[in-house]
C-alpha cells in the first residue's frame, strides 16, 4: 500500500524544518512547531518561506493579526446562530503573502480532507478561518457537523456577509473544510498535472467528463493520479481503477449506495448521479488503468 498522503500531523511537525524566513513575513507567524492542538501548519508557495518549510501558527498568533472580525450567523444550517470570530483567509494573506506563482491554495483536514481553492475562488467569495465559535475555543466544546465530524482544530467556509453566495458548483468539489491542520499554497497547474499530462493526454470524451466529476465529487477525500487530492477514504487510486475495470457493478453499486455496504461510512450515497456520470467515472478510471497511471 503506499504511504498516505497526509500523514499524521505530529510526524510532519517533526518532520519539518521552519528555516530563516525573510521578506514581508509577519514576526507573529515565524513559530517553530511546538506541537500544540491549535497549531495551523501554512506550506507551500508563501513568501519568504524556503523550498519545503513552512510555519506554524497558534491561534492566539491568528487572533492576534490584523482583520478578525465577527460575523453572527449559523455555521450551518442545523447548528443556532451564534458569534464567530473569524480570520478571512485574503487577511490571513496579507501577514503571509502567497508567492506571485502560487494561483491556488489547499486545505488539508487532520482526517485526510483536502479542499482545493483557486486563489480567484479567494478572492471573490472571501473564505475564512474560524478561530471562536460562540466565544470559545475548541477546548471549550465546539458543535460537531451532522453531528459527527469535528469542526476543531480550524474550520474554513465561506459567509453571505463577506462575499457573495455560491451559485454554481465548484470544479474541485467542496470549498469547506473541517479538521483544518495545514493550509497550503501551490500553482494550479502543477498540482493537477498528473490529472492531464502523459498518457492522460489523450483521454476518450468520457472519460473526460469522468475526469470533471471526479475531481468535483471525490478527490476531496480520495486520491486521484500521482496521489493527489485527499485521503479520507484511505485507498489507492490503483484500488479504484481496478474495482471499476474489472468489477464495474460493485464499483457503480458501491458508489451509489454506500451507506447499504458501510452504514457509518462518511462516503454519503451518490444515488442521483447519473448513469452517464457514472460511464464517465468508470471510463475514467479505466482508461487511468490501461494507462498505467497511479
Ligand atoms: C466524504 C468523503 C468521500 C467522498 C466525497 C467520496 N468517498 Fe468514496 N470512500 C470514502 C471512504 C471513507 C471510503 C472507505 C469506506 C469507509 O471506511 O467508510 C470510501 C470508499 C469508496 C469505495 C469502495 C472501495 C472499496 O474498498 O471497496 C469506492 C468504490 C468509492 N469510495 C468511490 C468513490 C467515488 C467514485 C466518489 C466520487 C463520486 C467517492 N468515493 C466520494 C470517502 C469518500
């Protein structure tokens, strides 16, 4: 099996070296990793940071920049309207500024999640991270999503009082992001280029559309070519691509029935997608297969 993807945040704190960071950084954000519940790792493309580090920020660093501000609201529509204190993520940006390069960032979640968010996604719809709900933080009880997923250590959505409301579905699937551990900023293109280059050049127009519903319906939680994507499901790509070539039923069963196999499974019931989004999916992840591609 390979590695997961995202392993367990305590290894990769270890793992990482914060070096001597310069340029425009903010002081407050320059924290070697002391392995608190509260940390917020940010990686990848922001300036000043060497090829491979990254930062480590508590949340009393968070609420200590400027632009928090307070929204009240429900964070989703089964939990009451409370007071939030929140960091929109472009004030996040403005202490730790993205590389020019860096057009996208990720939001990788402690159980695997990963949300993709074009940095024009950013800038229109002005998601934040949320730092107090109802005045308190994690330690003092945050609410559970459905009831079951934590929000803690950070969560990140959008709000109808900062930017405008999502209209359409996103192209890299869900723009929240539960469980927040690291915040990563990366170029668009080189992220997904195993979703496109090499032998995936060539794809059938099925598989294309497959290709689209897959990165729009489960790579925030499975990984696609080259690993990329989450890892909340905790299988191959590989395991996959064979299940839909050489089991095709199961695979499309499983897909839209889950819940009939795995009750308590997080992967919800696809039961209205399509049986042309279904093709495409299973086209997909054949031709990935034939080509050799995990
Ligand atoms: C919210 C996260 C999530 C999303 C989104 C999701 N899955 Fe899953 N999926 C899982 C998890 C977790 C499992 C493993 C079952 C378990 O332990 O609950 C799984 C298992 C599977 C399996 C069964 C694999 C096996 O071992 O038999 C298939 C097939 C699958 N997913 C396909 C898909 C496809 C295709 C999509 C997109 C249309 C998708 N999943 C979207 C989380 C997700």
């Amino acid at each position: 099996m390979p590695m997961p993807l995202i392993r367990p945040l305590r290894s990769f704190l270890a793992a990482s070296a914060v070096l001597a960071v310069t340029g425009p950084l903010s002081a407050a954000l320059i924290q070697p990793g002391r392995g608190g519940s509260d940390e917020l790792t940010l990686s990848g493309l922001f300036t000043g940071l060497a090829t491979g580090s990254c930062v480590h920020a508590t949340r009393a660093d968070l609420e200590a920049l400027p632009g928090v501000v307070s929204l009240h609201e429900r964070l989703k529509p089964e939990l009451p309207e409370v007071d939030l204190r929140v960091l929109p993520l472009l004030e996040l940006f403005k202490s730790l500024p993205p590389t020019a390069a860096a057009d996208g960032i990720v939001l990788i979640g402690a159980d695997g999640w990963e949300s993709f968010l074009p940095m024009a996604f950013v800038k229109t719809y002005h998601p934040y991270l949320l730092l107090r709900y109802d005045g308190k933080v994690p330690a003092q009880g945050w609410p559970k999503i459905y009831g079951i997923k934590p929000l803690a250590p950070y969560f990140s959505d959008i709000s109808p009082s900062l930017g405008p409301k999502l209209e359409t579905p996103l192209e890299y699937g869900y723009n929240d992001a539960n469980q927040l551990v690291e915040i990563r900023a990366v170029v668009t293109a080189a992220r997904y280029a195993p979703f496109y280059g090499g032998k995936l050049a060539g794809l059938s127009v099925a598989a294309v559309a497959g290709r689209k519903t897959f990165l729009r319906e489960c790579s925030n939680c499975h990984l696609g070519p080259g690993e990329v994507g989450g890892n909340v499901a905790h299988r191959s790509f590989q395991l996959l691509c064979a299940q839909a070539t050489l089991s095709k039923d199961y695979f499309t069963h499983f897909v839209r029935n889950s819940t009939l196999y795995l009750p308590d499974t997080v992967m919800a019931p696809y039961d209205q997608m399509s049986p042309t989004e279904l093709d495409g999916l299973v086209a997909f992840l054949r031709e990935c297969r034939e080509a050799g591609v995990n």
